[in-house]
C-alpha cells in the first residue's frame, strides 16, 4: 500500500512560456487535507494492532486455500504458515493480490494481506523466511520456520540464530513448528529436540508465547502434541502480546494460533485519479474550479 500523509506545496511560483513571454504565476500554499470535502480528495489514516495467524497446513490444498475464508471472517495482517500447499513454488489457493513469501525448502511461508503497509523482504534459508513491517515505534521482523521431525533440528536453531543476531536490536515475532517435545510448551517429556529449543530460546532471550496449559496445537484421533511455538524477540513487545488456540476449522491437523501485537501501525489510503483512459478536459476544468490560481 503506498504511503499517504497531508501534503503541502510551499508558495512559489510556475513559470509560463506561452508566446514565448515568461510570466510568474503566484499560487498560494494549498493542503488535501484528511476528512476534505472535496469531491476529488479523500485521504484517511487508521492505526491498528497487529494479527498474526500461524499453522501448519499439512500441504494441504484444502487448508491452505481455508487461510482465505477465515482472514474474511476475522481481522488478520499476516500468515505464519509450515507446510503450505505449493505449485509451481508458489503458495498455491490464495487471492493473487496477497504478497506471499517462502523458504527455498518450501516448508516455511510468509502471507501478507494488501491492507497491510510494505513489508520488506529480509531473507530466505532453507528452514526460514522473514520480513519486516514497520510500526508506529519501530521495526518488526516476522518470521516463519519449520523443522521436519526427520531432519536435524539443529540446521533450523542455527538459521534462526543467525538471522535474529542479523536484525541486532530490531523486535521479531517468531511462528515455528519445531516438533520439539518439551514440557515448557506442554508435553509430558521433554526430548533432545526440545532440550535444543529451550536452550536456544535461553541463549537469545527470546520470550515464549505458549501457554503451558493451552488445547494443543496438534490432534488428530488417536495423537495430539504442542509442535508450534510462538516466541518474540524483545521485552517491550512481549508485554504486548496476546496469544490463544482458535477453535475454527482449518482443515488440516494443527490448529490456528492467533497472536495479537498491541504495538500499532498506521495504515493511510487516498484517492488518486486515472488519467491512462482519457478525460483530461474534464478533470482539469473541474480541478480548476477548485484551484483556480493554477493555469
């Protein structure tokens, strides 16, 4: 989305070389204004917290095109999603419109609806993606990650190591589904695949979001576990953080989980006119009627 504030000319003056003679042309400091009432200038400025969706999809076509359906029924900003359904490297059943970004491994994914402002792609691994947002205070770094219960989990504790030593002091929210068995999270037992996540979340004084008695995030019929954790990076957004288990259906095997971020962004919209079709006599008589020191 681009960027829109109040905009001001400074007085000065348009030169004119009609026949050949120069004359200046004083026009006063004009202002399209927020809440205008001109009929040709509508600009609006909303501030919001952040919503973020993390789950794993289950390469599901079906999940991953249900992400739609319920970003139409709630208010989300952003995907952290594992195992998405991917054609032809492409998360594969969401509107075309919305910015997606993925691991070269495909497993981890980033969706970002358009009434978010930019993001900025940060950078893909194997095991990871991230972007950047920026809000009101600061920057925020979003970041998916997955990691294969059959593959080294320690490849993806090193990526994630490295890109959050990367960002130095910038924030992060962190959606990863690590199957890392630990009773930090809600397991019985802990695992050596947990034991590496507890010291790495130690080690970065990252902040767990998952709350110890939560439903789990994984069920199927006859097994059920706490694979996807939720972390933040920095103390001052911690404290602003909600985090709850959904109860919508997702179709697939894990569950959605929604953090909200109480740290604010400012999302500004204006109108702007199509000049590509024509039109122009009309435009510039009415605009005239509003500014009639231009010439």
């Amino acid at each position: 989305m681009d960027h829109a504030q109040t905009f001001y000319l400074q007085p000065t003056s348009i030169q004119s070389n009609s026949n050949k003679n120069q004359t200046s042309h004083n026009i006063q400091q004009f202002r399209l204004q927020k809440n205008s009432n001109l009929p040709w200038s509508t600009s609006s400025t909303t501030t919001t917290a952040i919503d973020v969706i993390q789950i794993n999809l289950a390469k599901s076509k079906v999940a991953t095109a249900h992400v739609e359906k319920l970003a139409s029924e709630i208010n989300i900003n952003h995907f952290l999603v594992q195992e998405p359904y991917v054609k032809e490297g492409k998360i594969a059943g969401v509107p075309r419109k919305w910015h997606q970004w993925l691991s070269s491994n495909n497993k981890a994914g980033i969706i970002s609806l358009p009434s978010t402002n930019n993001p900025i792609f940060i950078c893909s691994t194997t095991n990871l993606t991230a972007i950047k947002i920026q809000t009101i205070t600061s920057p925020v770094n979003l970041i998916s990650a997955y990691s294969s219960p059959y593959a080294e989990l320690q490849n993806t504790a090193q990526d994630l190591a490295n890109l959050l030593t990367k960002i130095g002091p910038d924030q992060a929210l962190i959606g990863a589904d690590m199957n890392a068995p630990n009773t930090l999270w809600g397991y019985a037992n802990n695992s050596p695949r947990g034991n590496i996540m507890e010291d790495l979340i130690s080690g970065l004084n990252l902040h767990l979001l998952n709350e110890k008695n939560s439903e789990p995030t994984f069920q199927r019929r006859n097994a059920k576990g706490w694979p996807d954790l939720t972390l933040v990076k920095g103390v001052q957004l911690a404290r602003t953080a909600s985090w709850k288990v959904r109860d919508e259906l997702s179709s697939s095997d894990h569950k959605y989980i929604h953090t909200q971020l109480g740290i604010s962004v400012q999302n500004h919209t204006y109108t702007r006119f199509k000049t590509a079709y024509g039109g122009h006599r009309k435009f510039s008589m009415h605009f005239k009627k509003e500014i009639p020191q231009i010439q």
